[in-house]
C-alpha cells in the first residue's frame, strides 16, 4: 500500500508540473519508466509460461507510451509458489504466475479452476470460455485480496503419470500421489481413493523416484520439461481438468500505475495469453514424442472410463465446493456451467 501512496503522490507532482510549464504529458510518461516490475513464477527456463511471461516483460521495457523496467525470475528465484503468492499481497513483488490452486487458500471460489471432467476438451471452447463474464466475476473475486486477475493463461490439460495405467476408479485406489494446496484436489483424489500428500513442485521427481508419492497429474508439457516420465513407465491420458495458470499482480500497484500504463499491461498480458497457448501446443507434441521414444507406455482411456471416472469425482468435488463457498460460489460455478452449454 505504501508503494501505491508513492506511486500516486510522484504523479500528482508531475501532474502540478506540467499544468505550470504548459506541456503535454510526456512527465508522466518519465515517471512511468521508472516503475519496475518483477514477473515471478516457479516454472524452469523455457517452459511455456516463462516464454510468455518474457513476452510481457519484452512488451513493457520496449514500450513507447509506458516504459516500466520488467524483468522475469523463473524456477522459484523468488521463493516457491506461496512465498510468490505472500509477497505479492505484502508488495515485494508485482506480478506472479501461478495455479489457480493455489489461491484456494484466500478465495475459495478459484477452486472452481480445479474442478475435474468439469471444463471443456475443445481448446477452442475452452479459450472462449476464459473471455466470458462468467469466468471474469470469478477472476475478480481476488480483488478483495489485494489481488487483481488479469487473466487466465492455458498451460495444458492435465494427465497421470504412474508405473502402470489409471484407467478406472479401482486403478487409484490406495496409492499416493502429489497434490497442491487446494481442498478441490484433495477432495478429487480421497474420491478416487487416492492417499493425497502435499508436495512442493521442485520436490516432485524426488518424491517419485524414491516411491514417496506413486502418481502425479500435470500436463504433458509439464512432465516433460520437468522430467517426470524418466520416473514413472506410464502416462494415462485422461483430459480430466486443466492446470491454467492466472496472470496477477498486485492491486495497489496496478491502480497506482497510469492508465496509458494500464492499458498497455492489459495488452501485453492478453499477447503472453496467445504466446502461452502455442508454446504449450508445440511442447505437448515434442514432449508426448520424447516419452514414447524413453519407453513410456501411453493410454488413452475410453468414453464409457471417462464417464465412471466423471461420476466418481465431480459430485463429490461440486458439494465440497458449495459448502465452502456457499451462495455466491454457486451462483458463479451455474454461471460458468451455463456458458459452458452455450458453446455445446
């Protein structure tokens, strides 16, 4: 809050400035360049995130209209995804891309991000989707938080990995596997009859090396840049949900910045959400290639599994969200669903 007091108390000064001298607003401009910007995430160099993020930082340090100095820390240079998520509400940092999971914890309503057999398989549906008003009230249930979600990044639809397929419920049943923060999840896995264990991201190879933890769920590009499938024989392609990260930043900053400034961030961010999409398409397809070719078996699972595992998971997950998020969840979780049916 103290940055955002600064922010706007330089431009007012620059503002009293240019009514004295008669010019244009070319102060303001100035002091805009001296905003910095820090982008964090915890995804490794060259994912598709961190092309997109780049993408941002890229389009602010070479913009005319607002020139904030913008630099990207990648693969948890800045702390793991909590620590990204507290010092964005504290104001050491600016902007953050995370899991949708990982916001549960101060808006439950996000939990609606986690839901599986929920969210379309068309990617083209599912892009529409993420510009509709629906899905817009639940991005602005962070506002209170401090938090302004600009908007939501496609990073893949999730996938099993684990030494043998998951195909039915019974497949589950009894082994551990990772989860985030988010009680959705737990509640997905316990209905499968899967032990959940809390596990931080960096963590994960090891933990499935050593048999800590026996499945993990992500989507194929993540796996692959993360190496997961040189420790687990079989990738069960189930589509069951989406792990989309949000794009947020900090909202006193962001009502501290211009509105030139303003502006332009919103564009940037909507080119990082294209950029993120094609880069997780074309590293699906090279790391779905470099699995077959380690020896990974690859499952796809059948309509008639798709429906059991639908119907073991998503009651359960929908009461669960209800009883944590009450009337205004639910009003927004019909809203989402009822977009969902328009585009068929």
């Amino acid at each position: 809050m103290k940055t955002s007091h600064r922010i706007k108390q330089t431009l007012y000064i620059a503002g009293l400035t240019v009514a004295a001298l008669g010019m244009a607003a070319g102060p303001l401009i100035t002091q805009a360049r001296s905003l910095t910007m820090k982008i964090a995430h915890v995804a490794p160099q060259g994912d598709p995130r961190d092309t997109a993020a780049r993408h941002v930082a890229d389009t602010m340090n070479n913009s005319a209209t607002c020139k904030v100095e913008a630099k990207v820390y990648p693969a948890g240079q800045l702390g793991s995804t909590t620590d990204l998520v507290e010092g964005m509400q504290l104001g050491s940092l600016e902007a953050v891309i995370i899991p949708g999971s990982y916001l549960v914890g101060f808006e439950p309503i996000m939990g609606l991000m986690d839901f599986p057999y929920f969210w379309p398989n068309d990617l083209n549906k599912m892009l529409s989707l993420h510009q509709s008003d629906a899905v817009r009230k639940m991005l602005d249930t962070t506002d209170s938080q401090g938090v302004y979600s600009m908007a939501i990044w496609h990073t893949g639809y999730k996938q099993w990995t684990a030494n043998g397929p998951l195909v039915q419920p019974s497949d589950y049943k009894g082994k551990k596997a990772r989860v985030m923060p988010s009680p959705i999840l737990v509640e997905q896995q316990k209905a499968l009859g899967l032990t959940p264990v809390f596990t931080p991201f960096g963590e994960t190879y090891n933990a499935l090396q050593s048999g800590a933890i026996g499945a993990q769920e992500n989507p194929i590009s993540t796996s692959y840049v993360m190496h997961f499938y040189e420790v687990q024989n079989h990738l069960t392609l189930t589509s069951h949900g989406t792990l989309d990260q949000v794009f947020m930043v900090s909202k006193a900053w962001f009502d501290g910045l211009p509105e030139a400034c303003q502006a332009e961030l919103e564009a940037a961010v909507e080119g990082g959400r294209k950029v993120v999409v094609d880069e997780t398409l074309k590293l699906d397809e090279k790391g779905l290639e470099a699995m077959k070719k380690a020896g990974v078996t690859v499952v796809e699972i059948t309509d008639e599994q798709r429906s059991a595992l639908r119907e073991a998971t998503l009651p359960v997950v929908r009461e669960h969200f209800k009883a944590l998020t009450g009337a205004k969840g639910d009003e927004i979780m019909k809203a989402i669903e009822a977009e969902i049916d328009k585009l068929g």
